[in-house]
C-alpha cells in the first residue's frame, strides 16, 4: 500500500494575506489621518484648559469685534505707548514700565499684545499700517488720551512709525530701539536671510492645529525663543508657553515675517518725526534712521549689543530715552505756550 506523501506531517499554513504596495500606502495615510486628528483634538482640549486654569490678568477691548489685550497703569500728562518685537508680548516692557511708574511722576504708560499674541485674538494678516490703525481703535477704545510717546522696538518700530505718519497730532515724541531699516529689510539679502525662520514658522503655524508645534516645543525644535523667556518671571513664562504653541500666535508669527520680507515697507520717509523730539537707540547700521526727525531735536544713542530685545536686557538705557524726549516735548509745549502770549 502507498502512502499519500506527507499524509501524516503537519504542514504550518500562512494564513496572513500578502498586502499590496496600495494596502500598505492606504493604511499609512490611514495612520497619519488618526494621529492628526489625535493631535487636533489634543490641542483644543489643551488649549481650553490652559484659557480656564490661567486668569486673564490683562484688560481687552474689540477691535473690528478682535479681542486685543492691553495694560494701562500711572497718571500724568504724556501716555507711553509701546510695541516689541516679533514674538514677544506685553511682558517685555514690564521691567520699564514698572520702573516709569515707580520712579517717575506725570506718566501714563500703555503696552499691548498685537493680533494673534496673549489672549488676542487672531485673524489674517495685517500690514504695518493696519496694525498701526488697530492701535488707534485700541487706544480710542481703552479711553487713553494723548499725547503719545511711542516706544517701538524691532518690529514695533514699524508700526509705531506708520502711527506717527497717520496721526502727527497725537503723537509728542518717539523712541525707537533696535529699529528695523527699511531700505535693509526690502533687499533680497535679508530675505534670503529669513528664508529658513519663514519656513519654520510656517511649518509651526500648521502644526499648532494638530498638536506638532507643542511636540516641537517640547524637543526645543521650534523657532527659539529663550532671549524673551529667560527674563519672564514664573507666571509671565507659564503664560507664554501655553501661548506658544497656539495657532493665533504662530498665524501672527508667520504673518509678521512675511511683512518684513515683502519689500513693501515704506513707512520711513524723511523728515517723518519733523517738529517732534526723537530719541534712537541703534545698533551699527541703524544711525541711518537719524534723518527721520530733525537733526536739532534727534538724539542717537550708539550701542553694541548682541542680544535683540534691548527693552528687556538694557532697560534702563530705554528709560533714559524716553526722560529725554518728555523733557524736550515739555520744553517744546512751553516755548508754543510763551509764544502764543507774547
């Protein structure tokens, strides 16, 4: 008798179907579609637990029905208004503004967060010059009245230039820190030197929507922002670093580093702070920026500073600046005064 080979063996069977290379790629966008939305949903529940736990320790008004931010504090004739840099907020003029209200009579000072930083809300993007015309709104609304020093630092010097172009009359003096020069900023050069940050920050605005910017922040893969950080207190840092990695504050990012790299920034005409004082703390190159007050009334203070938030590491320099220029704005007033009666 033949036996049927292998009749009694136990053969091992593989019962696993062989995936095709469009199973494989149809389960792997499968798994992306469920880790981005994993990654969406965190981020809100994160977002709206940082907004209940965290008090809002600003005051607001709306804008065009936009919540902005702003901290109004002291009395006296001139209001100091300030504007900072491109990732920052408010918090980067509480060293002088609370050493302006201490320490100094007669002033009033007023620091806000731009669309999209703190608790504002954000929006699409906004120009230079609409930013500077959500200021006026802002100012209007918070009942603040002028005259107005401005203070703008960096990228607020910016906006705070378009402010003055569009309303002279409100304006008694300005002092710009570490101002941005147009005529650089509009080069290719510059562009080109931004490239990689607007990339990153574009990648971050998109990927504070699914939770990829948070997971960023966490490696310290994201845009750096140890400069402002490192001189946060406790519940100023805690603050931010929710704020961080939220999509309003990645959108105003991104928007703000398209606006420098446009080569349609024209706010700074010569003789733009004619009549008024004017004091400009630079660093090499940016003495240029002398020819837009008057050489009689403009005071350049030179600096050598590798760090680019001055109003946070060299306070005291900027409250130098802004004495300086309410005492040529006092002197000014009473010279009009004197020559009215005479």
């Amino acid at each position: 008798m033949k036996l049927l080979p292998h009749s009694n063996g136990v053969r091992k069977v593989n019962m696993k179907k062989e995936l095709k290379p469009k199973d494989i790629a149809k389960n792997i966008i499968l798994s992306i579609v469920v880790i981005l939305f994993i990654g969406f949903i965190y981020q809100r529940v994160s977002n709206f637990i940082a907004k209940e736990t965290l008090k809002e320790r600003v005051d607001y008004a709306r804008v065009e029905d936009k919540r902005l931010d702003y901290v109004t504090d002291g009395e006296g004739k001139y209001t100091v208004v300030f504007d900072g840099n491109i990732g920052t907020n408010l918090n980067q003029w509480s060293i002088i503004t609370d050493k302006l209200v201490s320490e100094y009579d007669d002033v009033v000072t007023f620091t806000y967060n731009r669309r999209g930083y703190g608790f504002s809300d954000g929006g699409q993007s906004r120009s230079p010059k609409e930013q500077a015309e959500d200021l006026r709104a802002l100012l209007k609304k918070a009942a603040v009245p002028s005259p107005y020093i401005l203070v703008g630092e960096e990228y607020g010097s910016l906006v705070l230039t378009e402010f003055a172009k569009a309303y002279p009359d409100l304006v008694a003096g300005i002092v710009l820190v570490n101002p941005l020069v147009e005529d650089e900023i509009n080069t290719d050069n510059f562009k080109k030197s931004l490239i990689l940050k607007k990339i990153r920050s574009s990648i971050e605005k998109l990927g504070s929507q699914v939770g990829f910017t948070t997971l960023l922040d966490k490696m310290n893969l994201s845009l750096n922002t140890d400069e402002f950080e490192n001189m946060l207190d406790e519940r100023e840092l805690e603050e931010f670093k929710v704020h961080r990695t939220k999509f309003s504050y990645n959108q105003a990012v991104n928007n703000e580093y398209k606006n420098i790299t446009s080569g349609n920034n024209t706010s700074q005409e010569e003789g733009i702070f004619s009549g008024k004082p004017y004091y400009l703390i630079a660093k090499p190159g940016q003495e240029v920026l002398a020819n837009l007050g008057d050489e009689n009334l403009t005071k350049v203070y030179n600096i050598k500073y590798e760090n680019n938030i001055i109003a946070m590491y060299e306070p005291d320099t900027v409250i130098t600046g802004i004495r300086q220029v309410m005492k040529q704005a006092n002197e000014i007033e009473r010279l009009q005064k004197k020559n009215k009666t005479s």
